[in-house]
C-alpha cells in the first residue's frame, strides 16, 4: 500500500497571512491617514485593497478576523 504526501490543512495562519497583518498593524500605527482610511473603509474587502495600495497582500477574511486589534482608537465599522 502507498501513501501520498499532501499537505496537511490547518486551522492556523498561514506565515504570510500572519507577516501581512503584522504589516498592516504596524502601518496602522505609523500612518494616521492609513489608520484613518482603515477604520472608515466600507468593508473587509475594501480595507484588502487599501492595504493592497500599500503593498500588502492580506485576505479581507484575515483582515475581518482581526480587525478589533489592527488599528489604535477604534476598530473598522463592518456589518457582520
């Protein structure tokens, strides 16, 4: 009998997904009119592209998961 090697699914983040929302973090907290358009963007997917512009690739699913610690002052408005 053989196996296959596959990879194994996690319920962890993935390193790049955790080093993007480090990324975002840290220019939240450097950048007020980042941090401003964060906390006003209109949804998750709107802040991925936001960050995107910066040159950050973060899923809006990460972005949503993490979203009361990723900027000082208040957290983005999304419905949920």
């Amino acid at each position: 009998m053989t196996t296959c090697e596959r990879p194994s699914t996690s319920t962890y983040a993935h390193p790049n997904a955790t080093e993007a929302l480090h990324r975002v973090k840290d220019l939240a907290h450097r950048d007020a009119m980042f941090a401003d358009a964060l906390r006003t963007s209109d949804s998750p997917q709107a802040a991925a592209d936001l960050a995107l512009q910066h040159g950050i690739e973060v899923t809006p699913a990460a972005l949503w998961r993490h979203r009361g610690t990723l900027a000082r002052g208040g957290q983005p408005t999304w419905r949920g």
